[in-house]
C-alpha cells in the first residue's frame, strides 16, 4: 500500500505541483486548504507524513502543528514564506521534523519526504556509547545530554548533529554533509537548515557549546579540551 502525504496549503499554485510530483513518487496524496481541513483529513484518513504551510487561512500552521503532536508523532515537514520563520519555529520547538523556506524546489521537497520515510520505522536506537567534549556529555543510549551535569532538553536533531560532530572530533564537516549524515539527504539542499540548528545548540549549551565554526567550510568540534 502507497504511503499516504497529507498536504496543508491554501495556495493552489503551490499545493498542485507539490501533489503531482509526491504522486509520481508513488506517494497516495491529500490536500488541505486550511487547517480545520487538516485537523478533520488526520482522522479520517491518517497520513504517513505531513507537509504544513505556516501560513494558513484560519488555523496558524504552528498551532496545527501542536494539535497534530497533542495525539501524534506522524512526520511533519513545516513550509514557510520568510527565512526568519524558521528559526522561529525551530526555537518554539513545535515538534516539525523538518523545515523549508518557499520557493522552494518540488524536487528537493520529494528527497526530503522520502528521506524522512526512510528513516521513520528505524525509530529505536540501538548503538549506545558515550561522548564527552569539556561540560557536555552526550549519551546516546539514554539519548541525553548533560551540561556541567544537568540534563539539557536537546530536540531530536540537534541531539543527532551534536553527536555527530563530536563522533568526527577534530574533522570538518560541511554542511552538506552534515545534511546528509543527520538528516538523511542526498539531494543538495537547503543547508541554512544546519546553521539554525548550530544556533540552537549554542543558545542551549552557551560557553560550553564545543561546535565551532570553520568560515566557508562548514562546522567542527575541537580536539583540544579535556573532559571535565
Ligand atoms: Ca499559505
């Protein structure tokens, strides 16, 4: 059975496109033009992924989003008209997997749904181990962090871009692979995606934050400091 996208999106010449290409994918796809439309088609019909417009006609897509992770962990890929937006809503922490700026390419959205699908079932973690960088440990069994020993509240990716660089210690990655490595992509994509979440990390581990940035190359994690 195809894999059911649901579409949120009030503007036509956005939401045909879209839908033609997710069902040339094989993708079975429903549209939404608002976000009670949304709200009623989740139950009625629930889908294996949603993409949401943040800029929705009656309901606040942030609010939709809310409501969809009040009684579900379905997928959610958030659409938004400004670049400023996403880092908005990566700091409310709604619970979106994942975040595109229009216009953005049909093509590019398709790679990220299937990147995305891909990695749904493999929900469980099953490689423990530990990594430590100065204050911050990251324990990836009990998927936490700790900073100076108190658990921090990470979201899902940022945990695994910590992890990551740390697991690369003393190698640059650019974001493009970082893309590729955290978020599954093989298209070459919207790397802004990785700055926000850099960003996030630094605002919740402050000084300690070991991710450094490598002007015009990418992001990496120092060799040099002792574990606490
Ligand atoms: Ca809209």
């Amino acid at each position: 059975m195809a894999e059911r996208i649901l579409i949120v999106e009030d503007e036509i010449n956005i939401a045909t496109p879209v839908k033609t290409y997710l069902e040339k994918a094989g993708f079975d796809v429903d549209h939404a033009l608002t976000g009670a439309d949304a709200l009623r088609l989740m139950e009625a019909t629930p889908p294996n992924l949603i993409v949401l417009d943040l800029n929705l006609p009656d309901i606040d897509g942030l609010e939709v989003c809310r409501r969809i992770r009040a009684s579900s962990q379905v997928p959610i890929i958030m659409v938004t008209a400004r670049d400023d937006d996403i880092d908005k809503i990566v700091g409310l922490e709604v619970g979106a997997d994942d975040y595109l700026t229009k216009p953005f390419n049909v093509r590019e959205l398709v790679a990220r749904v299937k990147a995305i699908l891909r990695r749904a079932p493999t929900t469980a973690q099953p490689i423990g181990g530990v990594l430590t960088h100065g204050g911050v440990s990251i324990d990836r069994g009990r998927h936490e962090v700790m900073l100076n020993g108190a658990v921090v509240q990470l979201a899902p990716k940022e945990f695994d871009l910590l992890w990551t660089l740390l697991e690369e210690r003393g190698n640059v990655l650019t974001r493009d692979q970082l893309l590729e490595r955290v978020w599954g992509y093989t298209f070459a994509g919207d790397t802004r995606t990785v700055d926000v979440h850099v960003r996030q990390l630094r605002r919740k581990l402050g000084d300690d934050c070991p991710v450094v940035t490598v002007w015009g190359v990418g992001y990496k994690v120092g060799d040099d400091a002792a574990p606490a």
